[in-house]
C-alpha cells in the first residue's frame, strides 16, 4: 500500500470518528458526556489537520480546544446548578409541534445546501499568497506566526482582549451568584 493509499483510509476513518462522535456529542443528555464527546472529535479534527500538513493547526486544535476550552466548558457545567427534575419537563413540554416543525424544516435546508455545495464544488486552480510549496519550505509554524503577528496582529489582539473580557465575566457572574 503506499502513502497516499494510506492517508486516504486513515482520511476515511478518522472522518467516521468526526462524525460519529460529533452526532454522539449533540444528542446526549449527560452534558458531561457532551463534554467528552467533544474531545473526541477536536482530536480527530487534529489527526485531519496532520493530514492535510498542518501540524501547528493541528498543535493548536489539541492545546487550545481539546485542552483550554474544554475545561472551561466542564468548569461552567459544574458551576451551574442543574435542576433535573424541572429541566426534564421545561424541555419536553416547550418542544411543541410548531418548534418541531421548523427545527427539522432548517435541518433539510441545511442538509440540501450541504449536498448542493458538495456536488457542485470546483476547484478553481488558482495559487493563492501562500502556495503549499512556499510554506513547506519556510515552515508551517514560521508562516503561520509571520502573519498572525505581523498582518493580522490587530485582529489577533482584538480576539485576545474579547476573550479576557468573557473570562472576568464568567468570574463576575459566578461571584455574583455565590
């Protein structure tokens, strides 16, 4: 078997594990399972990342998803008290048949723009700024941090500071509550 035969299965079955364990992720009660669940699929998403030879997307994705997000995300189920019993039946008596109606009305929409812009996809051929060849030699890293600090810094700083102030936040609103 050669390379690319190989990547191409290994492309196959971690794109199964993205999608089951992203469907597994959306329709289990146990938020903690969730929780799980999307760990799982930002590792695959990972693995898909190293495939493509994006090895400092795929750094990133495991760091900052897999890692720091997912703990604020578990921190914030832990911090929020959870009413099973009340949760249960807001949830079933507020899906009536009208909510049940649009919301699979949106997923066929959704599910025919997916399968629209998947059969009618072109590539157009055209080298962007940064061909695979140029980042291959400078290096993925090196390109990446070229421009995220040097054309994009602003954008990035902007990220930075909306980010700090969602974080005081949560810890003004849970002290709040205490």
């Amino acid at each position: 078997m050669d390379a690319i035969g190989f990547k191409f299965i290994l492309f196959m079955i971690t794109a199964l594990v993205v999608i089951v364990s992203s469907v597994l992720m959306a329709t289990r009660k146990n938020p903690i399972h969730s929780a799980l669940w999307m760990i799982v699929t930002f590792f695959a998403m990972a693995i898909i990342y190293l495939l493509l030879n994006a090895q400092f997307i795929a750094v990133a994705q495991v760091m900052v998803y897999a890692g720091a997000i997912m703990m604020l995300i578990l921190f914030v189920i832990m911090m929020v008290n959870m009413d099973k019993g009340n949760e249960e039946e807001t949830t079933k008596a507020s899906w009536s048949l009208g909510k049940k109606m649009a919301a699979a009305l949106l997923m066929v929409i959704l599910l025919v723009e997916l399968l629209f812009g998947a059969l009618f996809y072109r590539m157009t051929a055209r080298v962007g700024d940064y061909p695979a060849d140029a980042v291959a030699a400078a290096g993925n890293a090196k390109t990446v941090g070229a421009l995220l600090y040097g054309q994009y810094l602003f954008p990035f700083e902007v990220a930075s500071i909306l980010l700090l102030i969602g974080i005081v936040g949560a810890v003004v609103i849970a002290k709040r509550n205490k």
